[in-house]
C-alpha cells in the first residue's frame, strides 16, 4: 500500500451538485442551515451553491443569498461553480473567494450540459479566469464525463488530458475528474489517472465519482493505490444523474468517509456529526439517505 495517502481531503458538493439535482428545491434558510452544520463535521472545501443562470438550474437560484447567509469559518474554503464572466461577477459581488470552472470530454455533452461547444466552454472559461487571477481566486477546473458519456460512450484518457491540460493552462489550480455518469470502473480510473500524472502532478487532481453502476468506492479505492488525495462526495449521496434514469447520485460522504477510517487514512471528519447531517438533510429532500453507512447506522 505504499502510494495510499495518509490523509485524503474530502470536498463536500452536497450543497450544490447534490442540492442541484434533487427534485425538491430546498428554502435558502436549509441550504444555510446545511452548509453551516456541514461546517461543524471537520469537513474543510464545502462547495456552497453555483451562479449559474436560474433558468437552467432553478433549484440554485439563491445562490448570493446562501453565500451570504453562511456562518463562513476562517478554515474552511466554500467554493462556488461559475458558468461564464457574468456568473463570476455576480459570484464577487457575494463575496466568493474561490470557485469552479466545467467543461466535457463530449462535444454531445457539452452541448446538453453548457449549451455549447467544448471550444466555446474552453474560451469562457478563459474569459472567466482572467478575471478570476485579478481577485486572485482559487480556481478547480472540472472535467465531466472523465470515464464516459450517456451519448457517446467510451471517452479516451487522451482526450482527458488534452483538457485538463488546457485548464492548467488557463490558470486552473486543481483539475477534478468527474464521471459523471458513475459508469466507470476501477480499470478505466486506473488507465485515466495513469495517462494524467506523467503531465500533471497527482496533487493537483481531485477525483469526483457517482455511485450509479455501484462502481464509486472500488474506484476511489484504485485512485488511493495511486496516490490521488482528494476526493469529492457529497452528504446523503444528494444529488441524481440528469442523465441515467433512477440513478443514484454522487458517492456518499459517510461511505467515503468509512472507508478512508477503514484504511486509516486521516481525513479530520467526524462520521456521527456527519451522519447526523445526512439525517437532518434527508427530511427535506423528501428521500432517504443515500448512504449505505447511515443507513446501516441509523437501523441498529
Ligand atoms: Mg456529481
């Protein structure tokens, strides 16, 4: 087990990749009260909301308020997704200190997902970031469909770091790795993160896997046997897949979190205080937690 970290960071996106795909759009006063009981679980990146236009995504339409609203705590980054220029000032105008940028592997997915071409997302996020190095922001650039596409299937590692290599370019601090449509497995992570770290240094990817094949925890474990050391998740397995019908969502932070315990990997966060908010969250969503570890916990 010698290139297995030993400490992993975790980056909650309950509140906003999760939150953003729950059918029930949740009042700003819970994502507040969310992301401010998150704040009490050790957790230290809780991405908060995103300033993308209300009118594709609805549910995250107060994202200045809940960046507002926030008990921010000095050792903790809240980073918020941005679209384009435009979302970016709306973000500084909230106070956003740090945020996030996306593109696809997929010129099909990038259309349903951006509404653009890739070459189109990779100018607005240029256009982005010059603004974003003025207010000297931390910027994560993720990647969707890192392991394939709900449209076009197979995606080549290739083409991964042909991207992640022009957001490295564009100013991104962080590349995360998303597959998006958790239909990966151990063998295509592994294949993926051993074509990016020849060029890109391993600290500088984050992993970000949803649960829909059942495939997410044996893939982060692979991505630990090679050294990756931060994994995105999110509280409750929040958030579906758009595209793969009755899907579960992102990786479950409890599960995620269990198994870093388990390996004994410190992360930092405490799983009661965790799975207490997964229970809180639960209620308002209208669905029970997608954790298998608070479930099981809670049934005892
Ligand atoms: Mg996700």
């Amino acid at each position: 087990m010698s290139n297995f970290p030993n400490h992993v960071t975790l980056v909650e996106v309950g509140p906003r990749d999760g939150l953003q795909n729950e059918k029930n759009i949740i009042p700003t006063a819970i994502k507040i009260d969310l992301i401010n009981r998150l704040s009490q679980t050790g957790l230290k990146i809780i991405e908060a909301t995103s300033f993308v236009s209300p009118k594709w995504i609805p549910q995250l339409a107060d994202g200045a308020a809940v960046l507002a609203g926030i008990s921010l705590q000095t050792d903790i980054r809240y980073p918020v997704l941005i679209p384009n220029l435009n979302g970016l000032n709306r973000a500084l105008q909230a106070g956003a200190k740090e945020i996030a940028v996306i593109c696809a592997t997929t010129e099909t997915f990038s259309q349903k997902n951006t509404h653009c071409s890739i070459a189109d997302s990779l100018k607005r996020i240029q256009e982005t970031l010059v603004t974003a190095k003025q207010h000297q922001l931390r910027v994560r650039g993720y990647i969707s469909c890192a392991l394939g596409c709900p449209f076009e299937g197979t995606v080549p590692p290739k083409k991964v770091l042909e991207l992640a290599t022009q957001l490295i370019t564009l100013g991104c601090h962080e590349i995360c790795l998303g597959d998006t449509i958790g239909i990966g497995t151990p063998l295509q992570a592994t294949q993926l993160i051993q074509t990016l770290v020849p060029e890109i240094p391993i600290q500088r990817l984050a992993i970000h896997f949803h649960d829909t094949y059942g495939q997410a925890l044996a893939n982060i474990y692979a991505c630990l046997a090679l050294g990756i050391s931060t994994i995105d998740s999110s509280i409750a397995g929040l958030g579906g897949c758009p595209y793969a019908k009755g899907a579960t969502g992102n990786v479950a932070t409890e599960d995620v979190l269990y198994l870093m315990n388990g390996l004994g990997i410190t992360t930092g966060i405490d799983l009661d205080a965790l799975i207490s908010v997964s229970q809180f969250v639960a209620q308002f969503t209208g669905q029970p937690p997608r954790s298998k570890v608070t479930l099981a916990k809670t049934r005892i």
